[in-house]
C-alpha cells in the first residue's frame, strides 16, 4: 500500500496568522493604489494645463479672461433654483470655472466681482435631503452647529469679494428654533451690499442693526420670522433701514403686526414697493408721502377696520404712479380696495388685478367702475383669475377701459377645477369675437394657462384672432403671447410662428407659444410667483421668495 501524506486541518492560530499576512498585503496595495491615483491626478492636472496652455483660450490674457467669466455667470432664471444656493454650486459659474484649470481657478478666485452675488438657501435640520449640487451642507446635530457652519461660509465668502458691491439673498427655516441665527449678521458686512433679500429671517437680529447700517442698500427684500410671544410695543419696529440713501425697491412681508408698526422705511424716496399684507391704518398715517412712487402692488387688507377710519382719509398725492398691482384674494367677499378711492389715477398706464369681481354691495360696483374709467391713460390691463372669477365681470370692465393696447388673462385654477375656467375664457373670447367695439385699439394679447388641457377655448381664442386680423391698423392685433403647460395646445411650440395677418407695417409681430413646466410644489405654490417673473418691466425676480419660501418649505417637507 503506498504511503500517504496526512494533511490536518489548520487551527485558529493558523487562519489568524494568515488573515494578518492577507491584512499586510491588502494595506500594501491600497497604499500603491493611493499613490498610483494620485500620481495619474497629478500627471492629468499636469496634461489638462499643458493643453490648455497650448489652445487659443490658454492664450488669452488675465483680463479678457475675466471678462469672459463674468459673461459665463447665470441669468436670473438660471440661478434660481428651488431648494438650491446659488454662486456656489459645482455645476454653475463661478464655481464651475474652478474646476476647469489651475490658472482658472486662479484667475476666478482673484476677481472678486465674480463672487457679489449669493443665493444662501439653509434648509431644516434633519428634514431635507439635498442633491449634491445645490451647494455646502449646514445640517448640524444642534442650532448652534448649524449658525457656526454658516457663519464661516459667509465670513470666507465676504473675504472672497473684498471690496466688492453685494447682493445677498439669505433664505432661512427657523420653525425649530426661533434663536437662530443670534451672531450670523456678524459675518456679513452690510456696508457693501446693494441688494438684500431676508427671507424668514427672525426678528430679533434686525433690531439690534441701527439706521445707517446700509448705506449702499438699493433693493430691500424682508420677510420676517416672528415668534408668537414677540411683543412689537416692547421692541419697537425695525429702524435699520430707516437712513438708505440709495434705497429705492422694497418688498416686504407686512408693514404692521398685532396693531403695531413692524418696520420703518424712507417711503419718500421710494420708487417700487410691495406689500403682501397690510393695513389701512398703515396707510392711512404713511402712505400719503409717497411722491416718487412709480410701482405698487397691494394685498388688500379687510375693510372691517374702515368704517372708523373715513373721516381720516383724504386723497394722496402720487404724482409719480404708472403701474399699480392690487391682490383681492385675502379678503374675500369684503375685499374692495378703496385705495383705488385716494389716488389721482389719470396717470396710470398699467393695472393688474388679482380676483376683483364685480358684485360689491352699497353701490360699490358703480364706484369701482368709476374709478378704473378715469384711468385715461391706461394702456395695459392684467387680470389674474381662477375658479371664483366670473367673466361677465370682465366684459363690463372692458367697456370702462377703452384705450388699452395690452390685454394679459392669467387662469390659475386649482386642478380639479380648471375646465370649468377655461370654459368660461372660452365664452369670454367668443364675446370679444363677436363685438369688435370692444377693446377699439388692443393690440397685444397674452393669455396664461397654468394647468390642464384647455378644450374648447383654443378654438375660441383662434377666433379672436382671426376676427381681430383687420385691415386696418388701430385695430389690428398684431401680437399674441400663449404660456401654456406642455400639451395643452396644439400648436407649434417654442418659437414665433409667422401669421401674415398678425403683421404691421415696420413692427415685429406674430404668434409666440411658451411652454412653461408646473413646479412639483403643485399649482397653489406656481401661481404666487410667475407674475413676478414675468413681469420684464419690474425686473425683480428675487421678489418671488416673498410669496412662497414660508409655503414651499412647508409644503415639501409634508
């Protein structure tokens, strides 16, 4: 029988000693790999420069280079993202441009004027996720992590820009902890900024700034986070922007709060100012001293308060005022807004309003009426409406405004209610189609459709058209604008479809289709804001966050 060699089974002393040998080796391999990946990091960062160097845009000087950076920045739309900082996302300009070259980043970091502008989002604690581009993470395990990590950024970020002019929108979630933040404003140096956008901000920072504060301040944007037990006869309003030479925009949350004066601006200075909630007392004492005020948008207030204040109200001198915005949302059925009943409207030249029908009681209606006719001048009439908007409403104002040359519709019903709107407009345009008197010199139509599909009320407004395509020019229309949801309309999309009969003489003309995408906030968040972003004339976007952040960042976090 042939020998054979007996093999035991290894011990545990035994898979010890060869698991350390295996654990030897493996550390081994990552080092060489480590420094192999840095070595081909290096050779690349070294070949991407070489090659870089030898190309025409490696050739360019220092500052041609930064000039073509400043026009690499992002538009107003580009850069504003929902739930997402900007200036300082990898995928956007400027930060993107760090990561091209070495000499640009360089270049990028020298030229401060690149960093003016940031957009600073600070989401709830442990309550968003955020993609990994929206910019830095602030989520700390307490309040004063969280304060610690943002004051650093903004401390690098006001070193950065040196001695640049600045504008900073700072967007914060304080529902958990009202206190934050105590010492953030420490990090920011308001002497340079010249538009300031202070979105859920709490209250008790903004007293302790005094009057002067902002010197170069142009574009004020304030939404105030205020605890329940704040007591406004205590603290006093907010003086900080009571001395801004150069203040001339504001939008603010709410000028008065529990009967006491939340804020103090330099109302005579100013040229723009929205106020998304008020009060006729507010009024009443300040808004009298307003002779350079050429924008206003209003949410009218409740008119309980009126009945006592009649005797105190006069007629206001605003010499300056051409475009007036009034919202009669908040406080339906009563929501008349006499403001109308105190200022010289024969200089008025554009009107929007937001839900205003006809069916005042006490000879309201006549009044209204009156009012919007002495609007002599007034060349644009915008009419936003949703599902308690009654079109016969709009076919009796039109007979009061004759000389407008710009009709804008805006239907924003919510989504279970949107046919029955669009039925109506399609009754409406039938109107218009079958009375030419109407609307003598209207030349401009811009109709807005925020949801759904519109029915029969592409037909109608087809019509409209054609029935408006006459010969002669001062009834012609000549341009039409549709915002649309994609797939609602049939026609051609994204471009300007030549239509012969939309032409004049000299002028540019024809049919434009916008398509525009509902944000996945829902409808009830969309329509407080495309106004103002399509609003050219006011040119404020930033305006937007006043009207939703407080809701947005509720909603998502459901």
């Amino acid at each position: 029988m042939p020998f054979q060699m007996i093999r035991r089974s290894p011990t545990a002393s035994d898979c010890r000693q060869r698991l350390h040998q295996i654990h030897e080796e493996v550390e081994t391999l990552e080092r060489r790999l480590s420094q192999l990946k840095y070595g081909e990091q290096r050779v690349k960062e070294h070949l991407d420069g070489l090659v870089l160097a030898s190309s025409p845009i490696g050739k360019v000087s220092e500052d041609i280079l930064r000039e073509i950076f400043f026009h690499t920045l992002p538009d107003d739309e580009e850069r504003r993202v929902p739930w997402a900082s900007s200036s300082i996302r990898r995928t956007v300009a400027p930060m993107l441009l760090c990561f091209v070259s070495k000499k640009w980043r360089e270049v990028a970091m020298r030229y401060s004027s690149l960093w003016g502008f940031l957009r600073l989002l600070v989401p709830p604690r442990h309550e968003l996720e955020e993609a990994e581009d929206i910019g830095p993470q602030f989520a700390g395990e307490t309040a004063a992590d969280t304060e610690l990590a943002v004051k650093s950024f903004l401390t690098r970020w006001r070193e950065m820009t040196k001695v640049s002019p600045l504008k900073l929108e700072l967007i914060l979630n304080c529902n958990r902890d009202p206190r934050f933040p105590s010492q953030l404003f420490s990090a920011i140096d308001f002497r340079r900024i010249t538009s300031l956008s202070l979105c859920r901000v709490p209250i008790a920072p903004l007293h302790t700034l005094q009057p002067g504060s902002f010197p170069l301040l142009e574009d004020l944007i304030i939404h105030l986070f205020t605890p329940p037990d704040h007591r406004w006869d205590g603290w006093g309003p907010i003086l900080a922007f009571l001395e801004c030479p150069q203040l001339r925009r504001v939008a603010v949350d709410k000028l008065v709060s529990k009967g006491h004066t939340t804020i103090i601006l330099p109302i005579t200075q100013l040229t723009h100012l929205i106020v998304r909630s008020a009060s006729w007392e507010y009024f009443i004492d300040y808004m009298e001293k307003c002779p350079k005020l050429q924008y206003m948008h209003l949410v009218v207030p409740s008119n309980r308060e009126r009945s006592s204040l009649t005797a105190r109200q006069g007629t206001w001198d605003w010499p300056s005022l051409t475009r007036l915005s009034i919202d009669c949302t908040s406080n339906p059925p009563d929501a008349y807004p006499f403001l109308l009943d105190h200022i010289d409207l024969s200089r008025l030249k554009s009107l929007q309003i937001f839900e205003a029908g006809l069916r005042w009681a006490n000879g309201l209606e006549d009044t209204f009426l009156q009012r919007i006719h002495s609007m002599t001048s007034l060349e644009r009439l915008s009419l936003r409406c949703s599902e308690e908007y009654e079109m016969e409403d709009a076919l009796e104002l039109f007979d009061y405004t004759p000389t407008i040359t710009t009709l804008e519709i805006t239907a924003q019903p919510m989504d279970d209610q949107y046919r029955e709107v669009y039925e109506r407009l399609a009754d409406l345009f039938n109107s218009l189609t079958s009375s030419p008197d109407i609307l003598p010199r209207l030349h401009t139509l811009i109709l807005e459709l925020a949801c759904g599909s519109i029915g029969n009320l592409e037909a109608s407004v087809l019509d409209f058209i054609e029935s408006r395509s006459s010969t002669e020019a001062q009834t012609r229309l000549r341009r039409v604008v549709l915002r649309i949801t994609r797939g609602a309309f049939t026609l051609p999309v994204n471009q300007s479809v030549c239509i012969p009969e939309l032409q004049s003489d000299g002028e540019e003309g024809g049919l434009i289709v916008e398509l525009m995408d509902v944000p996945p906030e829902g409808n009830k968040y969309y329509k407080k804001t495309n106004w103002i972003i399509n609003d050219l004339e006011l040119g404020w976007p930033e305006v937007a966050d006043l009207f939703t952040v407080g809701e947005v960042m509720a909603g998502r976090l459901q």
